[in-house]
C-alpha cells in the first residue's frame, strides 16, 4: 500500500501541476485557512496529548506556521522566478540564469514535542517550492497526529499532500521509498538511521536534532534579564525543546546572584505550585519521565526536584555545583532540568561547550563586546541569541539548523523554499558571435588569447 501511494504521488508531481506558482499560492492560502478554521480541535488534541494550553498552542505553535505560510505567499513570485547572474568573457555574449525546481517528492518526518510547529513548519516551504509531500507526524503524540491527518486529508487530495500515521515501523516502510527529499526532525540517532535509508536512493537530506545547546552568563550580565528569559526558554514546554538551554555556564562572581534571581522567576511566571499553572506542560510519556528522573542527583537540587509519575510532572528544577563529568551532563536532557556550572575565567567555557560540540543553540548573557565576537567565532553552533534565548527560531530572515552532529542543511522564510529547491543553472547564448580560439589548430596566437581571456 504504501509503495502504492508513493506511485501516485509520484505520478501527480510529473503531471506538472505543482509547477504553476499560482497552483501553488493557492495550495497555501487553502492550508492557512483550514488550520484557522480548526483550532479548536488542534487546540484539544495537543492539550490531551501533554497538557500544553489553547494560548501556548497558538504562541509556540500554530503563530510561527501561520507566519511562515503568509511569508510563503508574499514572496512566492520572487522566490520561485529565475534570478539573472552575470556572465565570464568566456561566455560572451550569454545570459545565465537560476531556476529554481522543485525536488519532487518529498518526505516529512515531524517531531512529537512540537507536533504542529515541527510538522507543519517544513510542509510550508516544501509545498511553496512545488513539491508533494508524504508528511509523517510522530506517533508519540497521537492525538495532534489524528487531528492534523483529519482536517488536511479533508482538505488535500493525497496524491499531492498525505498525512500517514503510524510508529517506527511505518516509517520505515516509508524511507524505502526512492524519495527525491527527505525532511527529518528528532534525535542524532534516529537522524543516521534516515540518512542511510536516503542513501540508498541518493536522496537529498535536511536533518534537525539537537544537543546540549549551552546559555553562557558572565558577571557583568543583566542578570535579572538574563534570569527570566532563561527560565522561560528552558521551561517553556517543560523544557522538551530542541533548541532549550541545556546548561548554564556562570561567571563564579554573579553565580549566587543568578540562581537566586531564576529561583525567584520560576515563582513569578510559574506560581508557586507549578503543577497548577496553565504554562507548564507534562512530560510526554512515562519512559521519558523516568529518563529524566534518573538524572536527579537529590544532593544538588537548589529548586524544584518534585515529581509525580502518575500525573508526568517534573517541577522548574536547577541544580548547582554540578561538573561536566556528571550523568546529566553527558546526553541531551530535553527536559525541564537545569544544571549549572560556574567558571572563574572565561577560557574554561570553551572546552566545556567542546566537549558537546556543535550544539543546535548558543545562549549568551553578556555586556562584553569582544568576549561576544570571540564567543560567535570560536563555537560552531546552530544558530542562537545574544542576551535571549530561543526567540532566533522566530525570525523568518534567520536561516535554522544544525552543524554536524545537531543537523544538516536550515530552513524558515526564503531558506526554507532554498532548502526544498533545487538550484538549477542555465546559460543562454548569442548566436552572433563564436570564438575561434575553442576550435584547432591550436596555435601559440590562440593559447595567448586564450590565457587573456580566461586567467
């Protein structure tokens, strides 16, 4: 069955119907309207599925895929047009242009964590670039998985958009498939599983995963700032973001300071109970809740440490007088867990972020001009902010991914269309004009010009 439907998706991309910009634009619009039309059933889906409210739903979900569809729709005609290059001498008289061609069929394999953000967010570009797409929503978020099948497959025919759920197994079957894209969000290890199924069949591949991004603080920081945005950024969604500060690098100095600041936010935007606040989500499963559990040394929880198994909560929980060689620092937490480490001279940072080299983001708090420059130059990252955290995900103008082992390749805005496109070159020359210098016999006159002319 499956190799069924990757016939007909197949089958309707060659048709060409994808290629017209306007079927396209109008494919876009349709996509912005049936999700408008059916938040509420978006809204009780990912609620049931670990508690996230109807506001954080729309703030860290359904608003950035809207934003990337209305982007999608204001620059199609420029995005999807050939861009004029100059010509060399060697080509005189010519014209090159790039065309920008759709890969054909693609695959989109979406992240249980955002189930919407991180499924529908590449589905944007993919179809603006004028591909059909076989999206796979996670199955470890079912009930987003059956409300996002139900409202697109009412509203797209499958043989250009198809929702097919299913666990790891499904999506097997579906990476047999001689794709022309492969779009996968998740973890490093299941990111080389995809790889070298898309091997087989040399297919391009974007990867998102992860890492343990670090959020680097120095002591003359706005601390208090610095507190609140990194509270918000490692606890939003219970800390199950991909691009969370995993860790905090503190500056001895302004160490106590901070801790006692984020200790004071988490009781600011989260109550004093947080397991009553409507901001803060559920762990999604029981296997991951004992994960996490695990990496709770009770010895250096300065806030939070509560849990409840039943109810999959893990309270805001920052661990001080943590090392590097701690269970917690050694895997990705994604999880509402913060340790945090201090540091009396700066040049310690940078072997401490090496060890987990090329995280997904980088955090840093600081008022130091140069230490910034050094920080951007001397760490391969992502992407990341400077005084904030998570908000460069927000940016259209901003390419995201990953560098090595957090990603390959980037999306959003014109980089998302960049990234489900293939860059094609063509070169259209005059007629009136040929050089001789290209045809025999090959004379000394000919191999001067010939130099001249090109280099």
């Amino acid at each position: 069955m499956i190799a069924e439907k990757f016939k007909q998706q197949r089958a309707f991309f060659l048709s060409g119907a994808t290629l017209d910009p306007r079927f396209r634009e109008k494919a876009l619009k349709k996509l912005l309207r049936v999700l408008k039309a059916n938040e509420s059933l978006l809204d009780e889906a990912i609620f049931q599925d670990f508690g996230k409210s109807a506001y954080e739903n729309y703030s860290t979900e359904l608003a950035t895929v809207y934003a990337e569809i209305k982007e999608a729709i204001c620059n199609l005609g420029e995005w999807s047009s050939p861009g004029k290059v100059p010509v060399n001498l060697t080509n005189f008289p010519g014209k090159g242009y790039i065309h920008h061609d759709p890969f054909g069929v693609c695959l989109i394999i979406g992240s249980w964590n955002y189930p919407y953000q991180l499924t529908l967010g590449p589905l944007v570009p993919a179809l603006a670039a004028g591909n059909t797409v076989v999206l796979k929503p996670s199955e470890l978020s079912p009930a987003s998985s059956v409300a996002l099948r139900k409202i697109l497959s009412e509203a797209f025919p499958e043989e250009y958009l198809m929702v097919s759920e299913g666990d790891a197994d499904v999506t097997t079957q579906w990476l047999a498939q001689p794709f022309d894209k492969i779009f996968f969000t998740g973890s490093p290890r299941v990111g080389k599983i995809v790889m070298k199924a898309a091997a087989e069949h040399l297919a391009s591949v974007t990867l998102e995963l992860g890492g343990k991004s670090p959020c680097i603080v120095t002591s003359c920081a706005n601390l208090k700032m610095a507190a609140r945005r990194i509270v918000w950024g490692k606890f939003l969604n219970a800390g199950q973001t991909c691009i969370a500060p995993d860790y905090v690098l503190v500056e001895q100095s302004a160490a106590q300071k901070l801790l006692d600041e984020m200790k004071r936010q988490i009781h600011l935007i989260y109550g004093e109970d947080p397991s009553r606040s409507e901001g803060f989500v559920r762990i999604i499963n029981h296997r991951h809740f004992d994960r996490l559990a695990a990496l709770v040394d009770t010895e250096k929880v300065f806030e939070g440490g509560i849990m409840d198994a039943e109810r999959l909560y893990i309270a805001p929980t920052i661990l001080t007088n943590v090392v590097p060689d701690d269970p917690i620092m050694q895997e990705e937490i994604f999880g509402p867990l913060l340790p945090v480490i201090t540091f009396t001279n700066r040049e310690e940072v940078f072997p401490i972020v090496e060890k987990h080299r090329n995280p997904l983001a980088l955090y840093l708090f600081t008022s130091d001009r140069r230490f910034k420059k050094e920080v951007v130059r001397r760490i391969p990252f992502g992407g990341g902010c400077i005084n904030d955290t998570l908000m460069h995900f927000t940016n259209p103008n901003l390419p995201f991914g990953g560098v090595g082992n957090s990603g390959t390749g980037s999306y959003h805005g014109v980089f998302g269309f960049r990234c489900f496109s293939r860059e094609k070159g063509v070169l259209h020359k005059g007629l009136w004009f040929e050089p001789f210098v290209k045809y025999p016999p090959f004379t000394g006159f000919k191999k001067w010009l010939m130099r001249l002319m090109m280099g």
